[in-house]
C-alpha cells in the first residue's frame, strides 16, 4: 500500500466533538498564532519535552530510503487520524483566554474532547475520518503530545509561572487520556469494571535508511493496550448471570514520574473505596511479545531498569551489576501520600510482591482466541485461536535483599492450565527484581493496581493482562499497512474477550 498524507476535511463524526476551525499547521509542532491585536501568544522557543521533540521526526520513503517523506510522521498521524484541526484550533482558543481560571477550564474541557473524539472513532461512532482504519491508537498520542507542545509554548497575556504552566498540561495530559471521563452506574445490578491501556513506546531506533535528517521506524509502534482500551470506554457487556457490565477505560503514559505523582492511584482509588459506583474488578494491561496473553501472576515492586519514553531510567545497572532495592526509592516505587492506607501501611517501604487475583482458570478455559481472525505471521502452535492464553508464574527475585545476586523462579512458566506442578512462590524477605511482567511501567502498573486494591481492603478481580506484541509491518517505512492493522485488530479483539470473562466473573 502506497501511503501519502493529505490533507482532510472535518466531517461530524469525530471533529464535531472537538468544535474546531481550522487554522494553517504546516508541521506537527505548535502552531504559531497571534492575538487580534497582533501580539504574539504562541510558539515561543521555549524547550520542548523529549516526547514533544519527536513530533518533527521524519522517516525515509519506503520505495527510496535515500530520500525522506514529505511530512512528518506525527503529523501523518495526526491528519490521517482526522483530527488535523484540533492542535489549530486549541492554540487559536489559547490566545484568546483572558484568564488562569478561563485556562484551567479550557484544557480540561478541550483534553476530554480529545479523548472522547479518540474513543469515538475507535467505536465507529459517526463517520470516521482520515486514511487510518478506526482501530488505530497512534492519533490520540501524537495529538495529545502537539497540544501539550502548544502550552509548553504558549504566552499568555497574564503571568504564568513554571508550576503553573506544569499543571496546565499535567490537567490536560490526564484529561485526554479518559481520566476525568470515568462515569459508573450505581446499583446492584450492574457490574463496573475499570482498565487501563498503555501509549505506544520503545519510538527510537529500528531500521534506518539513508535519507539524511530521518528516523529509525521504531516511531511507527503503537499500543494494543492503548487501542483496546479505547474500543471499551463506556461499552457495556450482558455478563452470564444477566447483570450489565459497565466498562470504563483510560490510558497512561510510559514514563516514571508520573506513577509517582499517583496517575494509577488518582485515577483508579476514588473508585475502590466505599460507594455505590465502587468497582468490580480493576485490570490493567499492556503489550509484551510473541503471540500469547500473559496473564500475570506475581508483580514486583522493583522498576526502572529500562528508559521510559521521556528517557528518564530511574534504577540503571551499574557496571552491568542491578542496584540493590533495600533502602532505594529509585529502584523501588513508593506509593504517594494520599493513597498510603491505613496508619500501619508504610508509604515508603511498601510489600516487595502483589498478586493476581484475575480468575485465571476462567480466562484460560474460555478460548477467547477461537472466534479472532489470526493475522498473518502468528506463531501460536494451536492454529484454531488466534492467540494462546498462559498463566504467567515467572518472576525474578533477589533472595537475599543484601546481596545482588538473582534468582528467576518458574521460568518457563508451563502453557498447560493447571500446570503438572504448582508454581514456586516468592521467597519470604526477598526483594523483587522483576514480576512475570518485567520491572517495566506494565508491571508497575499491574504493581500499584494490586497493591491499591490490598491497601483498601478489597476482595475483587484485579490483576495484569499481557497482551501478544503488535509491531509486525510487511513495509519498512509505510506509517501503516495491512499486516499492522490485521495484528491490532486480533489483539484488540481478543483482549475484548478476556476483559468480558473477567466481568462475568466479578461481583
């Protein structure tokens, strides 16, 4: 497929939630824009976050690698998403804001729309515009990070302090990941059911070509867990004892820092606590390899092994040697205050290994993967589902928390459900190096998930899904092609499946 940005018009089904005008955007970056009176209010030199420094990121041509493509491939994100009007339209209104108050209400109005924009066109809601297919989750992420680019930017007619400018985006950044847009049913008869997706990550590097000024095609990944979740923000499922499932849908960043300043947690709590919409179940999941769903069971509190896409990597081995976590806030995550439990909860030293409590057994034996098309390339041995469903019981484990030697449990973990034998569980004291999951943001995701759900003394179904690996491309350098899109959809539907049986099983 021959894949060239062009230029779309705004049509109802996804830029009529954003009520946007155009304004002239030749590049991803901030749009440039003055005030009626002729100053200027954005496009400043000020620094742009790593993130936002790839928004000019080029690729070479598929056909000639020598030479680059016209447009930037954010930007081909962010036309052939549809939503090419609404980095325009959301400096157009900065400039026009008279107010901290009038700023504050803007970026979180103008993030959720994004966000709901984004899940309608996931959804087919309306008519879906841009040369993408609607599953496709790369939109929301390069619009997010051009909007958050524009305030980064932006130069108001009245002061704005750094922590003020910082909070602006932090509102928006939240807003437009579904976070303030979490609205459970109460009563009885239904089930709520909350999860979480993941941006795309792991964008630099991959195959180059020799064009000069281009980037490896790694800035091509998306996320399944990020397209999954929105396909199922705000759907509803007939559980089997006739009850209606509700579920709710965000997504986070693939950087530490904003774990620590509780996402998760903020996100997540206000509805694990005591309450008429008071969730039934809390899954988190991300993307790992190969072509199975790991279901994970032992997460671990150790991270920062591996750069998240602000390249910030808290806990580097040193000397080839891992960083010890007795003692080390780098290496371990805390937990912030305002989720510390009860009075004997330690915020700062927190268990070292949490959990699953997903109905496993349920999940496995449900052959969510019998009714999913496999897309091409699939290595699951089985060849009636798409992908296979594993209980992932591997873990690795520094025995003596003194001491930097390792020791990995259960590996391979058996794709048989019930396995031949039990697996081996953590050792009593030990630190946790990595949960089946890694020491990656999926487990830690998975980590403060479990660990919010212990702390508040809950008995639901919460636990990580591991999700098949997307990036499979039949083009070098095309922004997309059948075989990327055949892989999102099987994943995205078969995760659809695994989040319903968890359902049926909860409350």
């Amino acid at each position: 497929m021959r894949h060239r940005s062009t230029r779309y018009r705004a049509t109802a089904g996804v830029l009529a939630v954003l009520a946007a005008t155009a304004v002239p955007l030749g590049a991803a970056g901030p749009a440039s824009a003055q005030t009626s009176g002729g100053s200027r209010c954005a496009g400043s030199s000020a620094p742009l976050s790593v993130e936002e420094a790839r928004l000019g990121a080029v690729l070479p041509d598929n056909d000639d690698p020598a030479t680059p493509q016209p447009v930037s491939f954010a930007q081909q994100m962010i036309t052939d998403g549809g939503f090419q009007d609404y980095g325009p339209a959301l400096t157009r209104d900065l400039c026009r804001t008279p107010s901290l108050k009038a700023a504050t209400r803007l970026v979180k109005s103008r993030g959720e729309a994004l966000w709901r924009a984004a899940v309608n066109r996931a959804q087919r809601r309306g008519h879906t515009t841009g040369a993408l297919p609607y599953s496709d989750d790369r939109p929301l992420y390069w619009t997010r990070l051009q909007s958050t680019a524009a305030l980064r930017r932006w130069e108001p007619g009245f002061a704005l302090s750094d922590a003020v400018r910082t909070s602006l985006i932090t509102t928006f950044d939240r807003a437009s990941r579904g976070m303030f847009d979490i609205d459970f049913p109460a009563g009885k008869r239904v089930k709520r059911v909350i999860m979480s997706g993941f941006d795309p990550y792991t964008l630099d590097g991959g195959t180059t070509g020799s064009a000069p000024g281009t980037v490896g095609n790694n800035i091509r990944h998306g996320n399944p867990s990020g397209a999954t979740a929105l396909a199922l923000d705000g759907t509803t499922y007939r559980t089997k004892d006739g009850r209606v499932a509700h579920i709710q849908a965000y997504t986070l960043p693939v950087n530490y820092p904003e774990f620590q300043r509780g996402y998760l947690e903020d996100t997540v709590g206000p509805y694990m606590r005591p309450g008429p919409r008071r969730v039934d179940a809390s899954v988190t999941v991300s993307q790992a390899v190969d072509s199975v769903f790991n279901l994970e069971q032992w997460n671990g509190r150790y991270h920062g092994v591996s750069p998240g896409n602000d390249n910030v990597r808290p806990c580097p081995a040193v000397g080839g040697v891992p960083q010890l976590a007795a003692a080390n806030n780098d290496c371990d995550s805390t937990v912030v205050d305002r989720w510390g439990g009860p009075k004997t909860f330690s915020l700062t030293d927190p268990p070292q290994w949490t959990t699953t409590t997903l109905p496993i057994a349920q999940m496995i034996g449900a052959n969510t993967g019998s009714s999913i098309p496999r897309p091409p390339g699939d290595e699951w041995p089985d060849p009636s589902v798409a992908f296979g469903v594993v209980w992932h019981t591997n873990y690795t484990e520094f025995p003596d928390c003194a001491s930097p030697q390792l020791v990995t449990r259960n590996n391979p973990p058996p794709s048989d459900y019930p396995p031949p034998t039990a697996p081996t569980p953590p050792d009593p004291g030990s630190c946790a190096y990595s949960g089946g999951g890694g020491n990656y943001l999926s487990n830690e995701s998975a980590y403060r998930n479990t660990l919010l759900r212990d702390r508040l003394g809950l008995d639901i179904p919460a636990g990580h899904i591991h999700t098949p690996d997307m990036q499979h491309f039949e083009t070098a350098f095309e922004p997309s092609d059948g075989t990327f899109d055949a892989w999102r959809l099987a994943i995205t539907g078969q995760a659809r499946n695994l989040i319903r049986v968890v359902a049926d099983n909860a409350g």
